[in-house]
C-alpha cells in the first residue's frame, strides 16, 4: 500500500481554525508496504468531560466541516473529538483506489478511536458517510456510545432504492475527470461560501493523487443487494433495531441525497422514539456549513435532556 500525506504548510492559513492537530498510527490492513498509517483528529474541550461527543465527517470534506460545532460543545462543557476519515484531511491518503473498501474504513476508525484513543461514552454526531461508517461503529460496539445524533447521512444495504440524486452523484464522481473537491462542496451548501472557505476544504488534495479516496467512497455505497458490505450493514442493521439509548435525527430540509432517510431510522430504532427529532431549515447536504452553530445547539441540548443515568 502507497500512503501519501499532504504537506503541513496546506494547513498553516485555514480560517476560523485554530485547533492543534493529534495523530495516532493504525495498522493499514495490508501485506505490502507500510504496516501502519496515520491517523489525524482534532481533540478539544475538557479532557476529563462526562460526555465526549464524536464527530464523523462524510466525502469529500474533513474535520475542518464542524470547526462551527466545536465552540459551542467545548462551551457547554463536552469534549469534542473530530477524526479525518482515512484519504481526508491531514490523515494519510491511501494512493491506489482499490485500497479503500468499506470493511477498511470502519476497521481504521475502530482502532484509531477504541483500540488508540480508548473513547467511551460517545454522542456520535455524523453525517453522509461519517454515519456509514459511525453507525456500524455503533453497531457493533454499542457499549461505547450513550446517544446518536444522525444529520443527512444513512445505513443502506442495497435492498431498498437509493434516490436518483444518489445515483446522479455517483455518476458525476466516477465521470469526471478531475474532481472538484471544493465546487462539490460549495454545491452542496444552500449558503455562500467564500473562496478562502473552498480552499480550506482543497487543502488537503494538491494534486489528483491525493482523492483516490473521496473518488472510490461514492461507488462503495452498498447500492445492490449482493454489494459486498450488503451483509455487514444487514447485521449492523439487527442491532440498531434493539438500541434503546437515546437516538435524533436531525436532518437538513434542502438535502436531496439523504431526503427522508431519517424516516426509517425513528420507525426502527427503539432509541428515536419519544425523541424530538428536528429538521434544520435553510439547510443543505453539508448542514454543518449552513447551520453549523444550530446544529451543535440541538447537539448541546440533546446531551443535556438525555443524561446516561437515565438510559
């Protein structure tokens, strides 16, 4: 396996981002080449906080997504933990494209957060594919984690129809020839986002080398029944169906990709009953951009109401 690593002078002038970054090495899962990659999260707030509250970004953004959330979180007293998915960020990038699966992913994020970091008592907060890959954490450690906060994300496993928006994105993200990291992120907000707001979202691709990642994610979304992470997101699928802690959705109104997805997550989870799930207005795909500070309110809030004495 080739790892790439983006320099650190692509991460010297980011606006409104001030967070030191914290690495830990995970093994890469892989015969060749290097036998461990790094692992990049941001780690803010209290280190000894009751409620640590896990924020999982999706493709083709990083951590510097919730950099609107973790004032507010750190202000209310929690602990904020916010990795890059490996191939994002300031984590190493594998090079090849058929080095990313899905199985490798969720197994990365496991060892850098349990086996590494040894978190525990986790709010999971994710979006688009931060829930892909969090919520089969959830899972299969639902141990770790006291509450879940869903925002325009899913656990699809190819045996229910994914919406044609769904489809025209994978489409345009195995098509074209370069990939626009910072236009697929600009049109996915329903807000202007400034020129120095893109290029901290490019910061971590310099070249097309580096997107091997954020370019092989869309087409490992399980779309078909026999998809190879069909079964695991089945069985991920019969554990979420017996969670009784605390489970929101919060879920942007301007976003067709996930668009009542969070239907099917209140209807089987035990944990989504009797919850005020809320719907972010003025919101698109990337909700953290649009309305990031509401949405750490709803995400303070929900820790508040639903203290882990009660589960």
């Amino acid at each position: 396996m080739e790892l790439l690593r983006t320099p650190d002078q692509r991460f010297e002038t980011l606006p409104a981002f001030p967070f030191p970054p914290h690495y830990v090495e995970v093994p890469t899962a892989d015969a060749g080449g290097p036998s461990t990659l790094r692992v990049h999260y941001l780690d803010e707030g209290p280190s000894e906080a009751t409620d640590t509250v896990l924020c999982l970004h999706g493709e083709p953004s990083w951590s510097f997504l919730y950099r609107k959330l973790v004032p507010v979180l750190t202000a209310a007293g929690m602990r904020v933990v916010a990795p890059d998915l490996v191939g994002f960020g300031r984590s190493d990038k594998p090079a090849s494209r058929r080095d990313h699966t899905y199985a490798r992913h969720v197994e990365w994020m496991r060892r850098a957060l349990f086996d590494e970091l040894g978190l525990s008592n986790l709010t999971l907060v994710c979006q688009d594919w931060g829930g892909l890959i969090g919520l089969r954490l959830v899972a299969e450690h639902p141990g770790r984690f006291s509450r879940v906060v869903a925002a325009n994300t899913g656990l699809p496993t190819g045996d229910e129809p994914m919406s044609d928006a769904f489809f025209a994105w994978q489409r345009f993200s195995q098509e074209v020839p370069e990939l626009p990291v910072g236009k697929i992120i600009r049109g996915g907000t329903t807000t202007h986002l400034s020129d120095e707001i893109v290029v901290g979202y490019e910061a971590p691709f310099p070249d097309e080398r580096f997107k091997e990642g954020a370019r092989q994610m869309p087409a490992l979304v399980p779309t078909s029944p026999d998809d190879p992470a069909a079964e695991d997101n089945r069985r991920a699928w019969r554990v979420l169906r017996e969670f009784d802690r605390p489970f929101l959705c919060a879920f942007a109104d301007g976003d067709p990709i996930t668009r009542g997805a969070d239907r099917r997550f209140i209807e089987m989870v035990p944990g989504a009953a009797r919850q005020d799930h809320v719907t972010i207005e003025g919101a698109g795909h990337f909700l953290q951009e649009d309305r990031g500070e509401e949405l750490a309110q709803v995400v303070a809030g929900f820790v508040e109401r639903t203290p882990p004495a009660a589960h």
